[in-house]
C-alpha cells in the first residue's frame, strides 16, 4: 500500500535565474535566501485532484525561491508516512512540509526527529499535537498550518438551513464522515458540525462513511446506494459530506437511483464542478480553501522558518506573529458556476477570499522571487 511518487526534480540555476531576472528589474534587490535549499512536500493520504494541486503548487514556489521540492504520497499509510520522513531528515533534507499526520503519534514523532535534525525545519499542514494524554502540544519552531475546517462545517449547514430550507426547524441530515480521530481535519470539521446538533437546527439520521479509503469515491457510491434503500422519499432533506472525493461517490448513487436530495461538501476540484453543473445536479455547494493555495502557503511558510524569519509567519486574520494559521474558508455555490467554470477559472466567481493573495505569509524577498 505505501506507494510514493517524487516530484520532479526542482533546478537550482533555473530557480536562481528566475530571481535574479526580478533583480535586473528591479534595480539589483536581494535574491532569494533559500536559493539551494532542498525540501519535501509529504502527504499521508491517498493522491486525489486536490492533493495534487497542493504538491504541483509546492514545485512551483519552491522553484521560484531558488529551491528543489520533492513530493511523496504514503496512501495513508502512517509507517510509510514516518519512513519517508526519517528518509528524508536522514538524507539531508532542509525543510519538510508535512500533510496529515496521525495526532496519536506526531508530536512525539516530529519532537524525537528534531532533537536528532535540531536544523531540520518542518511546516505541519492538518495534523494536531496531542501528548500521550491527548493534550495540545506545540513543537518550538514548527508552525501549524490549517484551513478554518469549523468553518466548513458551519457554512454548508448555514446554506442548508438558511438557503435551502428556511422554513424548517430542524433539517433532517445524513451525514457522511468516518469515526473519530481518523485525521485531524474531520476531527475539527466534527466540532462545528456539533454545534448544529446541539442547537437543534438539525437532525443526524444517520452517519456513513467509506469502506476502502483507498477507493473512496467507488466505495461511498456502494455504501451510499445502500444507504438511499432504506429511507422513502422525502426522510432525508440533505446529505452533509466531510471530504470531497466521498461526495463523488454519493453523487453517483443519488443520479442513479433518481433521488433528489441537495447534496454539500468539503474541498473542490474540477470533478465537483462538473458534477455541480450537471442538469438537475443534486450537488449544490462546497466549503473550501484553494488547494493550490495550500501548497504555495506551506512552501512560504517553510521558506521563513529556513531563513530564521519567524516574525514573518503571521495570522492571516490578526497580522500577528504565530505558530498556528488557518486559512479561511469559502463557501462556493452551484449558481456561482459558469459553464465553463474550471479549477483554473474558479477565481472569477468564487468568494474574494478563496486564493487571496492576502492570506500569504510574505516579506520583501518573498514578493520579490514569487511576485507577490
């Protein structure tokens, strides 16, 4: 199952090149400070669209920073994900970049491995440190990167309850996720979730979720089919889904069995949009952050810490120093679309805050070698 694909080799000269070129225009300004450095982007989750905007976007502002980026994919496989870490510590590695690692075993992982690399610099994007007590950690030095996942949670039951049904009390509700602690997104996707259920706004009929991760959107359209089988029409208002490549699954089972049930979700890539815009689409919004956004984020975020410039990393929301960020969440709607609406195009009818150049982490050098 631990299967791994490297990133094609960043060129050093090619990346230096593309700085010194902003130097000439410039007027001779500093070039990159990280020029040379090699770094990883290392995700413990199956490959999907969206992951691999992230890791497409991370080759990009790496190269433009001077530096080399690989990218490795472990399926979810969390011994395969600490391998490929120790790996690459052990290979010389200047920055790591890492994606969802397992809040059960992270913090004393990432706090062994730095006391073995003190000069490894590591950028953490969904993934929690939690003690053997299941209390919250911080590791000096490594920032925490996360999307606003409560805010997901809120702002497709917002559109549920207030735009799809504004003259019911409580909605009636299936709910597609997986059981707790599976990874740290779902586990903050659950807390605003809850606060909807506690309120009595809705009501959970049921909670589904995939057979095989490894297939999920084949496996949820098998689960979700099975599901449909046992509520009449009419029993179930809406289908509240955690993670995008599920409600692919659950889609195809609703088209199939005619059911028209309004359907929302998590993170976006072009297979949504083109199920959203099918005639009659059942699918109507998701909550997200621009993946490709993600990648360059966590790339600069790296940068900063490689070049000691901690007071750089800030809060997109405060503007001040942190080492915990969370990028705010958009919520993108079926009638927003176009036809010929893409995951290229998207910025020309999504919310201002999706992709924002304002929620970068940035300083001089850096808007000087990437543009902005």
């Amino acid at each position: 199952m631990a299967a791994a694909i490297s990133g094609a080799a960043l060129v050093l000269a090619s990346g230096f090149a593309g700085c010194a070129v902003r130097n000439e225009i410039m007027g001779g300004a500093q070039a990159s400070p990280v020029a040379g450095k090699k770094v990883a982007y290392i995700l413990n989750m199956p490959s999907s669209e969206i992951f691999q905007l992230c890791a497409d976007q991370c080759e990009k502002t790496a190269e433009k920073l001077g530096m080399e980026c690989d990218v490795f994919f472990s399926d979810g496989d969390d011994a395969a994900f600490q391998n490929y870490i120790s790996t690459c510590a052990a290979g010389g590695y200047d920055g790591l970049y890492l994606s969802h690692g397992g809040q059960d075993y992270s913090y004393t992982f990432l706090g062994s491995l730095l006391a073995e690399y003190p000069d490894l610099k590591i950028v953490t994007f969904d993934t929690q440190f939690r003690d053997a007590s299941g209390q919250a950690q911080e590791l000096d030095g490594v920032t925490q990167f996360f999307q606003d996942d409560a805010g997901f949670a809120t702002s497709l039951l917002d559109y549920v309850c207030e735009e799809l049904y504004p003259s019911k009390d409580q909605v009636n509700v299936l709910k597609v996720w997986v059981g707790p602690n599976y990874i740290a997104a779902f586990d903050r996707r659950e807390i605003g979730y809850q606060a909807y259920e506690q309120s009595g706004k809705i009501n959970t009929l049921e909670v589904i979720g995939p057979t095989d991760y490894n297939n999920a959107s084949d496996s949820m359209r098998d689960v979700m089919s099975a599901t449909l089988e046992k509520y009449k029409a009419g029993d179930i208002d809406a289908v509240w889904v955690a993670y995008d490549a599920y409600a692919q699954g659950c889609y195809q089972a609703l088209r199939e069995s005619q059911r028209n049930i309004p359907l929302v979700s998590v993170d976006i890539c072009n297979m949504d949009i083109q199920y959203m815009l099918d005639e009659d689409s059942q699918w109507k919004a998701c909550a997200c952050t621009d993946f490709k956004a993600n990648g360059e984020q966590g790339i600069r975020i790296l940068a900063l810490e490689l070049n000691g410039e901690y007071e750089d990393i800030t809060d997109p929301k405060t503007g001040e120093q942190t080492n915990y960020i969370e990028m705010p969440a958009s919520l993108i709607t079926q009638d927003m679309l176009r036809d010929n609406t893409t995951i290229e195009t998207i910025y020309s009818v999504a919310p201002e805050t999706y992709g924002a150049v304002e929620n970068y982490v940035t300083n001089d050098w850096l808007k000087e070698c990437i543009g902005y």
